[in-house]
C-alpha cells in the first residue's frame, strides 16, 4: 500500500513542474512516450477539443462506453481536488498506489529527456504521460482523451485518434490561440487526422470553415450537428432533462440526463454521436437503447451547476468565459426558480470579466466579489471596480477570501426572505479554480 505523504511528496514534485507554464511543441512529450514504449497506441482513443463543453461531453461519452460494457480510461483537465480526477479508469479517479508507481516509472525517463532539452517537461506533459501509460498498464479497451488547450500542438495530440469531437468554439485563450474565431478553430482541427470520423457540434460560420477544410486536406468524415445529429426534443424534469436525440443511426427517445441546460443537451448530442461512430452505428445500425439510456442516466459533471447545499441552495458552475457564462445564464432562467439569487464571483486576470457580470447582471439580484487561489487572480478590488459600473455600488459587497464571500453571499440571500428558504440560491462561479476553492470548503 501506498501512503498518503508518498502520494503527497509525488504531487508536490508534479506541481514543482509549474502549473501554468506552457510550451507548445510535441517533440519533448514525443520523446519521453517513446522511452514508455508509446503506451499511447496500445488503444484506441476518442479526442476531444472545443471552448466549452468538453469535459462534460467526455465524461458523457465515458459513461456511454461503460454501459457497453467497455473497460474505459478518461483524461480531463484541470481537477477540482486532486490531480487524480485528471486520470479515471472506468469512471473513477486512478488510486494514490497506482498513481505513484506510474509516476515512479515515468519519472527518470522524463528527467532524461529534461537533460536533452532546451525546455523541461511541463505539468501537463507528465499528466498526459501518466495517463497514456496508467491506460495501457490497466489495460482500457478506449481511452476518452480532452485537450488542455488548443489542439495542433497541444500533448495530447499525439494519440492520433479515429474519432475525433469539437465541442462549440467560442474566443477564449486568445493570448495562445490567436484573436478571431478563425485562428481558434484552426488550432482546434489539429486533432483531425487522416481517416479520422470528426464529430461536430454546431459552430459559428468563421469556425466552421477551418474545420471542414482540415477534413477536406486529410481525408477525414464529418458529422455535424443540425445536419447528420442534433437534440429533436428536450424536457425538463425533476433533477435534470429528458431528451429525445436522433442520432447517427436513429432516433433515442426518453432519454433522463441529470445534468441541467440545453447546453448538457448539445453536449449529449455530440456525446452519443462520438460514442455511435466509435461502435460503428450509422445508417443501417442503431445502438440498443437501454444501454443509451443507462450510460446517459449515469453521467455526472462535477461543478457544472452542481449543487452542493440545499436551503439556500448553493450551486457551483465553473463558466469563464462569455459563451460558457450565456450558458450557465439561459439554464439557471429556463430550469430554476429563485426567488432571490446571490452570485459570489472571482475570475482569472487575463478574462472578460466585464463580459461575464453583464451576463450575470440581470439573473442575480446582488454580488459578492473576491480572489480565488490561483496566482493568476484578478485582484477582488479590481473585479469589484468593474462589478459597480455594472450592476450599481448597492448591490456589490467585497470580501478578500472566499470563506468570507460565501459567509456573505449566504448571509444576504437570506436576509429579508420570510419563512421557506427553498427559493433562495448562490451561486459560485467564475473560474474552475472558483469552483475548486468553494468545494473544498463546501464539501466537509
């Protein structure tokens, strides 16, 4: 057995790697995968990239493929409380013993390729090495593998998947990734490769183009949401949304998925049609509905308008930016009815923050700001400027940690609301960090 203060001492030498450093190019994590022997073609994989939604959309698509029976491993990014949530198999967080002993194997190769170097090994490339090489020890029949950022070059773009997904390509990263929607989408197609099925959510004109001609340059297939697959119908219900989704092979009725907004139901669309083109359904071939209904029924996604307290309600929603942030807004008009609402806001520094509480600005009824703990925070009295220009001095507090900021926002939906507290909310939002400080405290 391994002991906590190992898997501790392996996580504190991951994080010495830096959390935010980044470095696009694949030689290095090249390099060390074939040290590994290139666990990464030991199985095939689904690839994901997108704005929004990618992670929802891969842990649907995990479900899915458990529910047929196949043995699954997950890489997402970032976690919310330990970098073991990055690494599942088979719905769940790889163990602190299998962990450590990857990351004892994986270790010395990548100090050796560290030596070669001009630049170290990132966080994100050892993550990604750990995954590859925890999936093929396991053994996983698929691997559901999401970008960290971008697509062409980012580490995951090794594995060359059959089945490649693009979740809704909105402006966010444009520091990396370029300023228009065109210079975006064209990073994210570099996941396509050829011969790969591509599945696509639906997209604005300017990223749709540079996807279709990276699938016309490699001789890929395309399906397209509105086109080959899409949402027919949506329901909400008690604890989530019934869906009836036509598919690439047909049309899924009474479809119960316990996630909330017609977002989670695009993101079921792309999901379903991701998992039909892995098991080969199409025209003459439907996938057996129960096993559609099971896999879906039992998909979760951690801080996506997930709630954590009841009376008031407390959600926590990790939108950073204004395409994920709309989303977050239409769900909370169309599935919830509070009577009074509290939003508790902190935001990265290189965000749309003004974006963001214009959005939030009509569904709060007032605002607490403050900093999350990632050192790439926008300072609380800063956010708080730009949250008075919005929503007006009286209805903005400011508290400088978080503990304080849900204290507050709690304290003021409950405030001169008389008797039933079941109408009263706050909701968490922000930043993913944002969401990982509140549910550490929130969850004890």
């Amino acid at each position: 057995m391994t002991d906590r203060s190992e898997f501790a001492a392996v996580d504190a030498e991951l994080a010495g790697r830096g959390f935010t450093r980044m470095h696009f190019e694949l030689d290095r994590i090249e390099s060390l995968l074939d040290l590994l022997g290139s666990p990464q073609r030991a199985y095939p994989s689904i690839h994901l990239t997108g704005t929004n939604g990618k992670t929802s959309t891969a842990r649907m698509i995990d479900s899915l493929l458990r529910a047929f029976g196949l043995h699954t491993g997950r890489y997402t990014s970032p976690h919310l409380e330990t970098v073991r949530e990055r690494i599942s198999l088979d719905g769940e967080p790889v163990s602190e013993e299998r962990f450590v002993a990857t990351y004892r194997e994986v270790a010395p190769l990548a100090e050796l390729v560290d030596r070669q170097s001009a630049e170290p090994l990132t966080y994100f490339d050892m993550t990604t090495a750990l995954a590859f090489a925890t999936f093929a020890d396991a053994p996983v029949d698929v691997a559901v593998v999401e970008v960290g950022l971008g697509g062409a070059e980012d580490s995951t773009n090794v594995i060359q998947a059959g089945v490649a997904v693009l979740t809704p390509i909105g402006l966010d990263h444009t520091e990396w990734l370029g300023d228009t929607l065109e210079d975006i989408a064209l990073h994210k197609a570099g996941i396509i490769h050829k011969g790969a099925t591509v599945i696509a959510a639906a997209q604005e004109e300017e990223a749709a183009r540079p996807i279709l001609e990276r699938c016309a340059e490699v001789g890929a297939t395309i399906a397209r949401e509105g086109s080959e697959f899409g949402v027919l119908r949506r329901a909400v219900a008690v604890g989530g949304q019934v869906l009836t989704i036509q598919g690439l092979g047909g049309v899924y009725d009474d479809v119960f998925i316990p996630l909330h907004g017609a977002h989670q139901a695009q993101n079921a669309a792309v999901a379903l049609a991701a998992v039909e083109a892995f098991l080969g359904a199409g025209a003459k071939r439907q996938l057996d509905i129960e096993a559609v209904r099971e896999g879906f029924a039992a998909a979760t996604s951690p801080g996506r308008l997930e709630k954590v307290r009841t009376a008031p309600t407390i959600l926590l929603d990790g939108a950073h930016n204004p395409h994920g942030m709309a989303a977050t807004v239409n769900a909370l008009q169309e599935e919830f009815a509070f009577s009074k609402l509290v939003g508790v806001l902190a935001v990265l520094g290189d965000k749309d923050a003004a974006s963001l509480l214009e959005l939030l600005e009509p569904v709060l009824d007032s605002l607490v700001v403050t900093a999350n703990s990632s050192p790439r925070a926008m300072p609380a009295d800063e956010l708080a400027a730009l949250a008075r220009e919005v929503f007006g001095p009286e209805r903005v507090q400011v508290a400088e940690e978080m503990p304080d900021a849900i204290e507050a926002a709690v304290a003021e939906a409950e405030s001169d609301v008389p008797g039933e507290l079941a109408g009263v909310g706050v909701l968490i939002t922000g930043s993913v960090v944002t969401v990982a400080d509140a549910r550490r405290l929130l969850k004890r």
